[in-house]
C-alpha cells in the first residue's frame, strides 16, 4: 500500500495568515499516462464527514473558496489555505487514489 | 440534489453480525461506484472497499477481505455492507461515498453520507 505522511499533525495560525500541509506519499502516484497527480484533499470539520476540496492535486472542487490551493506532484504535495477564517477550523486529509485508496493520518487546523 | 443518506446506529455484541445500508438519491445510481470508509473514534479514515453501481464487482481491500460482504439493491438505488464476527476493534463510524471516477474504486469521493455509527461491546 502507498504510505501518506502528513505534515505538520496540527498547526495553529492567525486569523488571515497562510496556512500550509505537507503530503508526502510513499511512492509517486503521478501517472505518466495523462500526467495526472492521482491525489485529492479533505476537510472535515467537527461531527461532519470529509468535504473533498481538491482534486487531481490542484483542481479545486466547485464551491470551495479559492483560498485553498493544492500544488505539487510526484511524492510531495501541499494545500495551502491563505487568509485562514475560524470557519477553516478542521482536521485536513490527503488521499491517493493511485493505487487503492489510502489516506494521509490528519492535520489538524486551529485559530492561534 | 444528490444525496446519501445511512441508516442508524446499531449497538452490537462480539461475535454478531451487522448490515449498513446508504440509500442515494438525484443521479443516476449505475454511473457511479459508492465506497465504504470507516473511521475509529478520534482516528483517521480507512478504506474498505469499493462496488460497482451498474454490476455489483466489488474491489475490497486486503485487510478486510473475509470479513465484510458490499452488495448494491438497485431497485431502491442503495448500497449495503455487511460486517461479521463483530470485534471491538470495530466500533467506528462507517461512511459511505460517491465514486468519482468510477474504477474499481480508484477515485476521489465526492458526496459522503452522513455515516453510521457502530458500537461494539459486550
């Protein structure tokens, strides 16, 4: 199985500051074929289940706020969240659909 | 709107036996695939496995094959997985999600059920 490592586990960060998650995966899951990243983020906020933000690790989903972006490829990707609202709070998880699907451990988001 | 929706929370004995269903709704149930995730209390999220919407063919994942059976009712558009020999180790929330792509489960998930609780304990 492909092996996600998050990182940081959490963060804290001001109101209006950029926030930054780190994905490293176990093995490339670009695909050489189309040249896709087959990796997407999640956020799940308290009592709720995982909202897909983005996809083919830069496309975001329609509806999400453009504050969040995903950038990367290969076996190193990063969501960044610039200009961070309190409603933002939540754990963040990346998944690889490269191979049967595997998620990252978390990342949890908090106000500073 | 597309919808998935679970049914409730099953408090269950070790040893027993449990079935989930998440019944869809606003899309076409054969064009898509539903997925099952499972997440522990205070834990990340597991993926179970992956059925076909138009066919039933399952892709589970290694770690769960022997202990859980995916079918779908398309009849009534939903989506069951069934979970034997019950251990505490599988007290979770139990989710179920919309497959993307549409192959053997190799896919994003984009609208997810509320999910189901499942308690395990003696």
């Amino acid at each position: 199985d492909i092996v996600l490592t998050q990182s940081p586990d959490s963060l804290a960060v001001s109101l209006g500051e950029r926030a930054t998650i780190s994905c490293k995966s176990s093995q490339s899951v670009l695909y050489g074929y189309n040249n896709n990243n087959y990796l997407t983020w999640y956020q799940q906020k308290v009592g709720q289940p995982p909202r897909v933000l983005i996809y083919w690790a830069s496309t975001r989903e329609s509806g999400v706020p453009d504050r969040f972006s995903g950038s990367g490829s290969g076996t190193d990707f990063t969501l960044s969240i610039d200009n961070v609202q309190a409603e933002d709070v939540a754990l963040y998880y990346c998944q690889q659909y490269y191979t049967n699907p595997t998620f990252g451990q978390g990342t949890r988001l908090e106000i500073k | 709107q597309v919808h998935l929706v679970q049914s409730g929370t099953e408090v269950k004995k070790p040893g027993a036996s449990v079935r989930l269903s998440c019944k869809t709704s606003g899309y076409t149930f054969s064009s898509y695939g539903i997925t099952w995730v499972r997440q522990a209390p205070g834990q990340g999220l597991e993926w179970m496995g992956w059925i076909a919407g138009y066919n039933g063919k399952t892709n589970l994942a290694q770690k769960f094959q022997g202990k859980i059976r995916m079918t779908i009712d398309t009849s009534t558009s939903t989506a069951l997985l069934e979970l034997a020999s019950l251990r505490s180790d599988d007290t979770a929330l139990y989710f179920c999600a919309r497959d993307v792509v549409g192959l053997s489960g190799q896919s994003w998930f984009d609208i997810w059920g509320q999910g189901t609780l499942v308690i395990v304990s003696s």
